[in-house]
C-alpha cells in the first residue's frame, strides 16, 4: 500500500469489517488522556430531559465553569455590609450631636422651688396675654434664672422663622450686639409652658427635640414677663446680659409681694402696640 510507515484509518481500527484489514492487526491502546470523552445520549423520563452518561471528569477545565464571580460577590457583600451599617451609625451619631450642641435649648430657673414660687396667669396688663407673678413674698436681689430658649444667629431668624410666624418675635430676645437672638417659641412661633428646642430650618430638628431628646427641654416661666404699660408703675426685675456665655440673667431689684406681676423693661424696640391703659 502507498500508505506503508503511516497509520491509517483501517490500523486505527475505524473500519473492522473492512476486507483488507488482516485478522491479526489490532487497534493500538490508548492512554487515559487520549481516551475519548464519552458521548451524552438525552433521555426524556416525565418530561424531565436528562442524560444517560454524566461523567464530567472527562471534560477538561470544568471546575472553571463554576460561577466564582457570583460567589465572590456574595462573599464581598457581607463583608461590606458591616462597613456600611458602621458608616451609617457614625453619621447619624454626628448628626444628633450637631443637633443637641446647636438646636439645644437654653435657660433655667435658679430661684429655690420655682412651682410654689412663680405663678402664671392672665396678665393685668390688657392685652398682653399671660404674666408671671409671685406665689409669695420674694425678697429683693433673688435671682430667678436665665431666659429660656434656642440660640439663634439673628438674621436667619428674622429671614426664616419671622417670617412665617411674625408672632416669634415678640417672644425673642435680641442681644444688645444684634448678632444672635434667643428663640423660646415652638415651630408654630407660639410660647409654651416648656421651650423643647430644635429649629425649623434644619431638617429633622424639631422632630429629634420633640421625641428623643425631649428630656432637654427648659422651663419658659421668665419669658412670660411683660413690660409695664404706662401708669402701671416701674419694673421690679432686671435683665443682665452676658455676651460671652449667651445669655440673659433676671434679677429681683425690689421686693415683691404674693399676687404682685413682675415687670421688666425690654428696652426702646419693644413693641407696645397691643397693650391697652392698665388695669
């Protein structure tokens, strides 16, 4: 044959009833590596189509087929997860003490047991709305307490809140030095028994100080002093400002009496119109 010293497809065995292969040539052995993969017959069993065959470690490279990205972003989402809720609580921990340094309310009460002391009701001053009066005799030079309310810079407070709620200001007190004003209303610019905080300007503010940081909120008993209207006599309490810590410290300059208003002087800008001839 003009194929001698090669191999040809009758030695290789793929025609063994072809009639000039000889009866004594027999099919070379071949390695594991060269051993063909086996072939995948599809069977149907209940409408399930499967295979007859299912070795696969004929099938090189087969544990590439594995969807590693798949795991690996499994795997880098949990270990990120807890990054994020760390980041997460760091921020909103920032956040609530941005709050409660800024947004905080101001002021206390320093006069021994305010509640039997201090008394609100209608003021006798026509007009004016609530007063605050002595329960009991108060000798002079007691000092009552600061004035209650959030530290406002006095621009954005007249820009924003007054603005909506012109009734605020009447209940604020400016600093002589006009850069900042104290803020005892509530988010409506009305005056409460108690100054909870918080400002309308930021977000989630009033809702923090309303809720969680409640526990915050001062007495607004001093705010609730009015100015004499003329003929009603002078002023029995005095206001101090101090500049440096933000606020404003009330003091007796006479004695009072049990029943007796007390009256402070708030000075040439305060607005008088809605006081009527005393009572």
């Amino acid at each position: 044959s003009k194929f001698d010293g090669a191999f040809s497809f009758h030695q290789l065995g793929a025609f063994p009833n072809s009639p000039h292969i000889s009866n004594n040539v027999r099919a070379p052995k071949l390695s594991r590596a060269q051993t063909p993969m086996p072939m995948l017959r599809p069977s149907c069993r209940k409408g399930r189509l499967s295979t007859s065959t299912t070795s696969l470690f004929a099938i090189p490279g087969v544990s590439s087929l594995i969807t590693t990205p798949a795991f690996e972003s499994v795997t880098n989402n949990a270990l990120i997860s807890p990054q994020i809720i760390t980041a997460s609580a760091s921020a909103i921990l920032t956040y609530l003490y941005l709050l409660a340094a800024f947004d905080r309310p101001r002021g206390y009460l320093t006069i021994p047991d305010p509640q039997n002391t201090l008394l609100i009701q209608p003021s006798r001053v026509p007009g004016a709305g609530l007063g605050l009066f002595a329960a009991c005799s108060i000798p002079k030079g007691t000092v009552l307490g600061t004035y209650a309310g959030v530290l406002r810079e006095a621009q954005m407070f007249y820009d924003g809140k007054c603005r909506q709620y012109p009734q605020a200001v009447g209940y604020s007190w400016r600093f002589t030095d006009n850069k900042y004003v104290i803020d005892p209303t509530d988010s409506q610019g009305e005056i409460q028994d108690v100054c909870l905080g918080g400002n309308t300007d930021v977000p989630l503010s009033n809702l923090v100080f309303g809720t969680l940081f409640r526990f915050l909120s001062v007495n607004t008993a001093l705010c609730r002093i009015n100015e004499p209207p003329i003929g009603a006599g002078g002023c029995n309490v005095s206001a101090k400002e101090n500049l440096a810590k933000r606020e404003v410290v009330f003091e007796l300059i006479q004695n009072v009496n049990s029943g007796q208003e007390l009256y402070l002087d708030y000075g040439l800008d305060y607005d008088r119109s809605r006081y009527g001839p005393p009572r």
